[in-house]
C-alpha cells in the first residue's frame, strides 16, 4: 500500500489537474462573459469564499482520518448510502471529463486536423489514458509533477510576453455590471475551483495526512493566481472579446507573443504543453473514478475496470451531435455540477457526519 501513496507536491498537482483543464477551454472566457471589467475582483472575491470553504473541508474531514467521502457516507447511511454517493461522484467525474474531451478534441479538429474524423482523435486521448492507468498509480501523479508546473510557468509567461499589449484600462469601471452582478450572481464563479473535489478522496491516499491543511489552502491559492493570470491576459488583450464564439480562447492569445524575428508563431509549442496537461487531466480523474468503482462494486483488483472506464468517457464524449452541444455543457450544465456535487453535497456529507459522530459521542458520555 506505500508504493499507492503520494506526497504533498503531488497532490497539489492532482487538484490543479481539473483547473488547468477547464483554463485551456473556456473558462476564462465564461468568467468574462459574465463579469466583464469586474472578473479581477470577483475573482479575487471568490478567491477568498473557497479559501473558507477548503479550510471547513479539512476541518470536517480531519475528524475522520484515514477516510475519504466514500467511507464517510457508509459511516452515515450503510452500504446503500455509500454506493449511491459512489455512483454520484463518479458519473461527475465520467460525464465532466467526457465533455471536457470532446470540446478539447473539437479544438484540435479545427485549429490542425479539420479533415479528421473526431472518433480518431478522442481515441487518441482514450488509449493514452488507458496506458498510463495500467502502471503504478504513482506513474499519473509523478507525471503531473513534470506536466503541471510547465503549464503554470507557460500561462506565466504567455502573459509577460503579451504586456506590451495590454490595455490595463479594460478593468475599469472595476464593478462592471454593478455590485450585485459582481459580489452575489458572481459567487457562482466558485464552480471554477472544481479541482477541491479531490480533497474527499485523498487522505487515504496521502503519505503525510498532516499536511492535508497545507494541501487545500496551497492549492486553492495556486489556482486562484493561474485563472485571475489567464482572466487578465484575455481581458487586457481583447477588446470585447468576451463576446465572440472563439475556440480556446488562450490559443488565440499565444498568437500575439513575438520575442524577436526568430520566435514568433509559439502557438503550437503551447499547444504540445496543453496536449500533456489535458492528458495527464484525464489519466488522473480516471483514476480516481476506477477507485470510486472499485469501493462500489467491491473488485478486488481495478485492471479489470479501466478499460470499462475508457470505454465509457469515449461513448459519453461521442453522444453530442456537435461542438455547441458539448460546449453548452461546459458554459451552461458543468458549473451546476460543481456547486450541487462538489460544494453542497460534498460539504453536506461531512457536516452529517461530524453531527453524528458529535450525537454518537454524547451518548456513550451519558
């Protein structure tokens, strides 16, 4: 089981997976759909609510050590309750990274394979995912050490090579659309923060379970810094940009980086970076969806499920007819996911069971 444990670095990077994913699509550009000139500071404001929000999940989840929210929902309501919280979070995972594939893979069409047929492309990613799943568990989150941080760095640099474009005036008026639109319609940017969803299952997962606090609170700051970097870049960029249908948005960005007459057009070396991330992406929610499965089902070795996961995010990436639809899932459906599962449900969970491990402990005080 030590050879199963990962370090703290590493769990960082598992939780940054989700973000990075969701960056390179179009989570920036949904931000400043809906913020406009406010993004920064309700970025910044929102920030602030899942910082709270990770440190109440530490808090409820310190008190059972060793466990994550699957062990913890049979400790509430049985088996039964177990699995349907099972079941639950694993067709999030399924159904978030299926869509997540297919949008990516659409991007990819268009920008260099137009006359290839989708099916080809997300078969690629499928069979990448399946590889890796069939290594050490260890193999996905040694990869993310290597993948995760080159992205950082790139969203970095992509905006220090852009500054002499920038417009800083675009933020202005700093509330955009009023205060309500910025600090209460604008708390459901907190969806952006998707990767918390890790932190129910890594404790028994951790080598240092003590550093859980640490894990949270670094990570969740980390992926505030990167989304308010790659929310800026568009922002200070693009002149209304927010409102045009434009796919993966920071691709276009990366069009504007000149670094003299022998490096220009650096579109493509970030694009290699995000193939990575968005695999290392998929390899790691599988994971922990092959996991999920395997407390459901009781299997005692996961081999035997990976294929049936790849098989399904591959069917549930194929089931949209075109790229609107797939997208309209992400702009529309995914955030609602994230805020009912991750945040409600999730949080909900753990309040139950602190409540009844509270009510068990008073009785046997009486």
């Amino acid at each position: 089981m030590s050879k199963a444990k990962i370090g703290t670095v590493e769990a960082i990077m598992i939780i940054l997976t989700i973000v990075v994913a969701h960056t390179i699509l179009s989570l920036p550009r949904n931000i400043l759909t809906s913020m406009k000139s406010a993004s920064i500071i309700n970025l910044i404001y929102v920030s602030i609510i899942v910082v709270i929000l990770g440190y109440l999940i530490f808090r409820l989840l310190k008190n059972f050590p060793g466990l994550d929210i699957i062990d913890i929902s049979e400790l509430i309501g049985g088996k039964v309750f177990k699995n349907i919280i099972g079941i639950i979070f694993m067709v999030y995972f399924l159904v978030s990274s299926s869509m997540f594939l297919r949008n990516f893979s659409e991007s990819m069409k268009v920008i260099y394979y137009p006359m290839t047929d989708i099916f080809f492309i997300l078969s690629f990613f499928i069979i990448a995912m399946c590889f890796v799943n069939r290594l050490d568990f260890n193999a996905s989150s040694k990869t993310n050490l290597i993948v995760v941080p080159i992205v950082l760095v790139a969203i970095i640099f992509l905006f220090a090579t852009n500054m002499k474009q920038f417009t800083p005036q675009r933020m202005f008026p700093i509330l955009g659309d009023g205060i309500f639109n910025t600090f209460i319609l604008g708390i459901g940017n907190i969806s952006a923060f998707g990767g918390i969803v890790y932190l129910y299952f890594l404790p028994p997962l951790l080598k240092k379970p003590e550093k859980m606090k640490q894990i949270a609170l670094i990570s969740i700051g980390i992926t505030a810094i990167y989304i308010l970097i790659s929310v800026a870049t568009l922002l200070f960029i693009f002149s209304f940009f927010i409102t045009t249908d434009e796919i993966t948005p920071l691709y276009n960005a990366t069009r504007y980086i000149e670094l003299g007459s022998f490096f220009q057009r650096l579109e493509s070396i970030f694009l290699i970076i995000w193939i990575l991330a968005f695999a290392c992406y998929l390899s790691t929610i599988s994971k922990f969806s092959i996991l999920i499965l395997k407390k459901v089902t009781n299997v005692d070795t996961p081999k035997p499920l990976i294929d049936i996961i790849g098989l399904l995010i591959l069917g549930l990436s194929l089931i949209p007819k075109n790229y609107a639809i797939s997208q309209n899932f992400e702009n529309n459906i995914y955030p609602y996911m994230v805020l009912c599962i991750v945040f409600l449900l999730g949080i909900g969970i753990l309040i139950l069971a602190n409540l009844k491990r509270k009510g068990l402990k008073n009785e046997e005080h009486y």
